[in-house]
C-alpha cells in the first residue's frame, strides 16, 4: 500500500503525530494548501483576527500547559505579524512552534507577491528555524522542531514551507529517531557542581533563593518548596517566577527588580550567597549591575550554558535542568547540615523586619476616584489563587505581579522579557484554551488593551470566555510615570483620552462580549462579582482609575538598587536598619 | 589580546553562515576575518573565524555560538598548538625596469608568480599571517594595484581531529570573573 500524501497532508499529519491538539492561524495565499487538511484533522484550528493574536494565544496557551504552543499563517505580511509573539517568546522561553507557508520555491528570492524572507527575519529570535522547499523534509523538519522547542531551555521554533511544496506529493514517513549533531542539552548536573553548591550553602549567614521562570518551566516548584524549607533561606521570585513559589510562605519575600519589595531587592543586594536558579540577572532585576550584591557569592543552575557568566561571574556554575539539580542538591545540602547548619535568625531578623516595615501598599486617591492598586487586588481576592492572571505590559502589569497572590505555578502570565504590550488578550484566550475548566483573568491596560483586543471576537465565536479587566487610566501610565519623573511631567504623547473614546463597554459588546463598567470604588467588588459568574461569554470590565496613581518601590533605571525608593523621594529608613 | 582564532564545525545546511553572522552582529562580537569551506565530511562544513574581542568573553562566544543548532564543534587555535596560514594574490605594479626586484621580494617569501601583463604581474602566497603582511609591505614600494586574502584558516598540530575533539562536547562555559557585562542604563 503506498502511503502517498501531499506536502500539505504531511504536514498536518506530522502535527498530529507531534501530539498537537489545537492551533492558532489565519490562512493565506501559500500555507492554503494545508488548511485543506486542516479541514479534515481532529487538531482544533481556532481562527484569529491577527496573526500576532495566533502567536500570543500560542505562547499563553504553552505557559499554561507546559506544552509547545502552535500558531500557523500565511507567507509575506502573515509571518511578519507573527515576528513579534515570537520574538517575545524567544525572550521568555516558551515553547513554541509557527509554521508559515511561503512562496513557490521558484518564485522565493524574486520579491514575489506576499514574499518575505521569514527565515531570514527570524534568524536572531529563534531558537532555530526551517525553510523546506521539498515536501520529503516536511516530517522530519516538524519533529525536530517540536523536540528542539520543548527540550533544553524552550523557545520557538518556525517551520517556513514553500506553497510547493504543500501541493506536491510525498511519502509519509514518521522519523523513527531525532539525529541533531549539533544539538544536546545537558540535563543532568554535574555531580561535583552539586557538591560545591551545598558546601557554600552550609557556610553561608545570608543566603537568598533568587527564583526565575526557569523552575516553572522545568516543572520544580515543589522541590523548591523543600529545598527552601530544608535551607531557611529568603526565597525571591522573579516578574517570570511568580507562583513558582507560594506567596503566602513565610519564607517568601516577593518579587526582587525594579519596583520589586523593598525586602526582595534589599536581601539580593546584602545577601553573601544567591542560590540562583533558573534565572538570568536580568537588568530589571540586578539594577547596576556593578553595585548588584557585590558581597555575595553566586551558585547559578541553569539549562542553558551560555547563561552562565554571561552578566554576572557565577562561583558554581550548575548547567542542567533547575528540577533535576535541585533534587541533588537536597540529600548533597542534608549530608553538609548533617555537619554544621548555619543559624541564620540574624539574618532572618534583618529581612523580616524590612518585609514587615515595608510591605508593598498604595493609597486610594484623594480626589475619590478609584486605585487601579485596589482593583487589581480585589481581583486576586476574588477570583482566588486557582485562577490564571494574564497581563499586558506597563503599570498594570506590575501592579498585578504585587498586588495578586500567587499559590501555585502556571497561574501568572506576561510578557516578561520584550515586554509586549497588547500581550494580554490573545494570551489570556490561548490560557482559557489550554485551561478551559478554569476562571482566567487578562489584567490589562488601556494601552495595551487597544492593542489586540480584536481576539476578543475570536473568543466570543469560538467559546473562550476570558474575563478582561482595563485598568483605565486614560494613559500610557508607565510612560506616564517615567515622564513624571524624569522628564519634568511633560507628558508627550501619553494621553490615550480612552475615558472618552472609545467606549469599551460598548465595544466589547459589539464584539460578542459582556462590557460592564466600574467608576466608583464601591462598585469594585460587585463588579468583579458580576464578571465571576458569566461563564458563557468573555466579559470586559472597564474600570475607571485614577490616573496619577503610581508603581513603587522603583530602583530607576541604571541605577543601583541600594538606591531603592519607597515612594517619590523617599528612600527606606536604612539607619534603623542594622545591615 | 583580544584577538582570538575559533575553528568551528558546521553543518553544511543552508543559512548556517547567516546564523553565525546574524548571532556576531546581534551579540556585537567583531569579527576580523571568516573562511568557510568544505572538510573530509560533506555534510560538515569548517569556519575559521578570528575574532577581535573587545568587552566580551571568549567563553561566552563559544557558548552562544553552541546554541546555533547547526553549529557541531567549536575549538579555539592557540598560537602553540596550531598551525595557521593565509592565502593571497596580488597584482603589483611591474614596469620592466622594476620587474627583476618584484621577483625577488616575491621569491623571498615563497610567493609564486600566476600571471603577467607588460605593467603588472600577479603573486600567489601562502603563510603565516606575519609572512604576508610582510610581504605586502615588501611589495608596497612597487604599487599595489589590487589585493585579495583568504582570512586565515588554522589547523591543530599533532594527529587528533577537532572532530574527535568536539563532537561529544555539551559547551558549558566556563567563565572568567572579570568578563561580566559593563553597566548600561536600559
């Protein structure tokens, strides 16, 4: 029997095979080919409005499944709309695959209509990309792609394949093995490495847990707990990292970084050992980076060995998966406290009285309006730590890594290291996708929200009820914010004037959704309410905020973060603090 | 010195030299020369890329070079254990009053005469880098009316291949306390 197929139907079955059970795409002049498939297959295809919606559903729809996320769009305008999601997924290392259909391979490299050089574009934020002009490499190339997103440190890879390609025919044949030379992430850790960690634990006074997205993405958040128990130490979870440790732990002191806790950032700066992993002393986190801890030895575990030393010399460097390394250090650190068991109550005194003394807080507005701070964090109480929170870039985005509580892992959801703004929506409808069963919650700016919020109809259409709150600040409110800070609040082109148009209630009903409205801070929790139990349809609250409200602590930029400020021109009260 | 010879090992795969090239302008690594070619393998090609490293560290190079999927080896020529040479050809200036001189300078450093014309002729040389710069300062005096060089290729010395050498390495890096990134405002 002859397993003849098209190009196209290789395609689609490869995906199959690949255990691909719902993707995100338009189609388009070259990929058309393989919609006609796609027409047939039991691989959910959900039909968005943009393209960049197809890429950000796929990037939420992986965070919260563990799973590579999977987006699909035509050649030329339809693949540069994906650049963006997938740069911002090569940013924070999400496991993705997009395919893109490309022109006739005759016709690529003659400007042909709806050409563009995807490959090419792409080179510099993939983890690796394709472009098959012969339908025989079509399985191959799709099982390496899925085995080179998802294992190592993930990341996206893109499957470019000209329209020929699709159309002509092909043997099918499942590759029976992957054979990449040049391709072998090492997972386990040395075992002397381990060795090394645990000894500088064992003698450490002040040792932090400095936690990035890496532990999430390795599955390791209840190692972690235990090796945080067995250690003592402070735990400090990155923008990436929240939930990867529960927020309610008394050995939690948040998140470190720009507008991180005064404790979280305090404890990196004046710890002598920083137990980082899976994180990558990132510029929001270290500040200056030649004032960052300068007293404190560095153990970095990570995937990915280019990580290591990269900003920061690390004294023991760890290279292999954060779960797998986290698990060897915990019977290498018992045999070592077995020794000795540092005593660290002095240490314990300092941070706890700076977490008690400096709580992160806000104040409702004195002219009455309503603190973007206290809806968002009546949305956390409401809505519960089993619920998933996806949020856009800028204030709102911080203010929701402060101001929700995160239990569990996979629960927090952004745009971390490219800090996309219009991330919210279309990763908030790829979670729901991912977690049909639970309450997900796009926390959004105005901003940000009039961006993408098209994929709001993709959602109404196609049962994804989202609920999205727009922290209405009328403004690009952390532009805003830097403008009035550092730029004599000379506020250039940051008023979106989005109390006045457009009317997102309105709006979200014209596009199949619920829009409900809040103004007054006595409405806030009935509101919330009334979103919680529509489960039928997406719903769209427009909250109504203050507009001068502001996100503190802040370490400005290029600045070190022993220069932390509380509020505006007021640094913590260091001298009664004995560091 | 900041100047630094790697041999790395690719495969012969379509756009392997883009994604070398795009990963050097994006990370801003200087490269001053870049020879490609075919090895004993055919499905293996070998860059020979020297690098001028001003600000970053050599071991952090390798490491993101390793992340290219097509990249299979990568192993640094030190000036002890290998062997590097450049190939040039010239065209100087050789008017038949000067031309006896041209052939000797170009003998001096086993440089072999390719083409002739009445005003010009065309040197052939292979070597140290040293040997040839030398050269070519020999030759200035006579008019340098065009040049072409190879960027240098290196092999290690002894009889281990960097195949042998590289292909069962992971490229974990081993970093040098004093190669952290400088301070930036972002």
């Amino acid at each position: 029997m002859s397993n003849q197929v098209t190009g196209a139907q290789a395609l689609v079955k490869s995906l199959e095979h690949a255990g691909v059970d719902v993707m995100f795409g338009i189609p388009g002049g070259a990929i058309l080919p393989a919609y006609d498939p796609i027409y047939d297959s039991k691989i959910r295809h959900i039909l968005v409005r943009h393209e960049q919606g197809a890429g950000h559903a796929a990037t939420g729809y992986a965070q919260v499944t563990g799973r590579v996320g999977v987006c699909i769009a035509t050649s030329g305008p339809g693949a540069t709309n994906l650049v963006t999601p997938i740069g911002d997924a090569a940013m924070d290392s999400v496991p993705m695959v997009a395919i893109t259909g490309q022109v006739p391979s005759a016709a690529i490299g003659t400007d042909a209509f709806q050409e563009a050089d995807i490959r090419g574009i792409t080179m510099p934020i993939t983890k690796h990309n394709y472009l098959i002009t012969n339908p025989d490499d079509i399985p191959r190339a799709i099982a390496e792609a899925f085995h080179i997103a998802s294992t190592g440190r993930p990341g996206p890879v893109l499957v470019d394949i000209a329209k020929d390609a699709l159309q002509k025919m092909t043997e099918l044949k499942w590759p029976s093995k992957i054979n990449l030379a040049g391709y072998n992430p090492k997972t386990k850790p040395d075992s002397q490495a381990i060795r090394d960690a645990a000894a500088l634990i064992a003698q450490s006074r002040k040792p932090v847990l400095y936690i990035g997205g890496g532990v999430i993405k390795a599955n390791a958040s209840k190692q972690l707990l235990k090796l945080a128990e067995l250690t003592g130490a402070p735990v400090v979870t990155t923008l990436m990292a929240r939930g990867a440790f529960p927020d309610s732990h008394q050995l939690h002191l948040g998140m470190p970084g720009m507008h991180g806790t005064v404790a979280a950032v305090t404890a990196l700066q004046k710890s002598d050992l920083l137990i980082t992993l899976g994180a990558r002393f990132d510029d929001r986190v270290t500040g200056k980076l030649s004032t960052f801890a300068v007293n404190a030895k560095i153990i970095h575990a990570d995937i990915d060995p280019a990580e290591i030393g990269k900003n920061r010399f690390a004294d023991v460097a760890i290279v292999g998966d954060v779960g797998e390394a986290i698990t060897a250090l915990i019977p290498a650190l018992e045999a070592e406290f077995k020794k000795s068991k540092p005593d660290l109550t002095q240490w314990w005194s300092q941070m706890g009285s700076l977490r008690a003394k400096y709580p992160v807080g806000y104040d409702h507005p004195a002219d009455g309006s309503v603190s973007p701070q206290y809806v968002i964090e009546r949305i956390g109480a409401i809505s519960g730590p089993d619920s998933i929170y996806v949020a856009g870039v800028g204030q709102h985005q911080m203010w929701a890594s402060q101001f929700v509580k995160y239990e569990k892992p996979r629960t927090w959801l952004n745009s971390g290291g490219a800090g996309t703004m219009g991330y919210a929506v279309p990763a908030a409808m790829g979670a729901k996708v991912g977690a049909p069963d639970t309450t997900v919650w796009a926390i959004d700016g105005d901003g940000c929200f009039q961006m993408t919020n098209q994929e709001l109809v993709t959602c109404a259409l196609n049962n994804i009820p989202i609920k999205v709150a727009i922290i209405n600040n009328e403004s690009l409110g952390m532009v805003r914010q830097w403008q009035t800070l550092f730029y004599n609040s000379r506020y250039s082109n940051t008023s979106l004037e989005s109390k006045r148009i457009p009317d997102f209630v309105k709006l979200a009903d014209a596009m199949g959704c619920v829009g409900l409205r809040c103004d007054t801070t006595g409405d806030v929790d009935k509101v919330i309410k009334e979103a919680m139990a529509i489960n039928d349809q997406p719903v769209v609250v427009d909250f109504s905020v203050f507009r001068d409200a502001m996100v503190w602590p802040m370490v400005a930029a290029g600045t070190s973060n022993d220069d932390i400020m509380v509020a505006r021109e007021t640094a913590p009260d260091w001298d009664s603090q004995e560091l | 010195m900041a100047t630094h010879t790697l041999s790395v090992l690719v495969e012969n795969s379509p756009g392997v030299l883009a994604r070398v090239a795009s990963l050097f302008s994006r990370r801003g690594y200087n490269i001053d020369s870049l020879a490609v070619g075919p090895t004993e393998n055919s499905e293996i090609s070998r860059m020979t890329i020297v690098l001028n490293l001003e600000g970053h560290a050599l071991d952090q190079v390798i490491a993101q070079l390793f992340k290219l999927v097509n990249v299979i080896g990568i192993s640094e020529m030190t000036e002890a254990d290998s062997i590097k040479r450049e190939a040039l050809l010239v065209k100087v200036k050789a008017k038949k009053s000067d031309r006896e001189k041209v052939l000797e300078v170009s003998k001096k450093f086993n440089g072999v005469i390719v083409d002739e014309t009445d005003d010009s002729v065309t040197i052939e040389a292979t070597g140290p880098s040293a040997d040839i710069e030398a050269l070519l300062n020999s030759l200035e005096q006579f008019g340098i009316k065009e040049l072409v060089q190879s960027g240098l290729i290196a092999l290690e010395r002894g009889s281990i291949t960097l195949a042998d050498r590289t292909l069962s390495t992971s490229g974990v890096a081993i970093s040098d306390p004093n190669s952290a990134t400088a301070d930036y405002q972002n």
